[in-house]
C-alpha cells in the first residue's frame, strides 16, 4: 500500500514550509492562543511527515 502519493521533494517541502511557520509563530510576542495551537499543529505534522521520509529511506 502507498502511504503517500506526493514525491519526496514535495514532503521535504512541506516540512521547511510547516517548521517555518511554526517558528514564525513561536516568536511572535504578540502570537494567540490559537496561533500557539497551530505552532502545536505544524510540529506533529512536521513529525508525520519525517516519519514518511524515514519510511521512504527504509524501504
């Protein structure tokens, strides 16, 4: 079964993207609540798609 259908630059992509942002946010003095949850968000989406790559490597 595929797990994912997107290449591999496309998820390397993904996690720059993702991990910036989640950064961009946990600097921010002025971040919400609810933008703090997202930062939360990308990070385990960031996790998820490190844990596809290791995946793709392994096999």
């Amino acid at each position: 079964m595929c797990r994912d259908s997107r290449t591999t630059a496309q998820i390397e992509g993904a996690i720059t993207a993702g991990a910036r942002l989640a950064r961009t946010i946990e600097t921010d003095p002025m971040s919400t609540p609810q933008q703090r949850q997202l930062a939360d968000l990308l990070h385990q989406q960031v996790n998820t798609e490190l844990d596809e790559l290791d995946h793709r490597r392994s096999h």
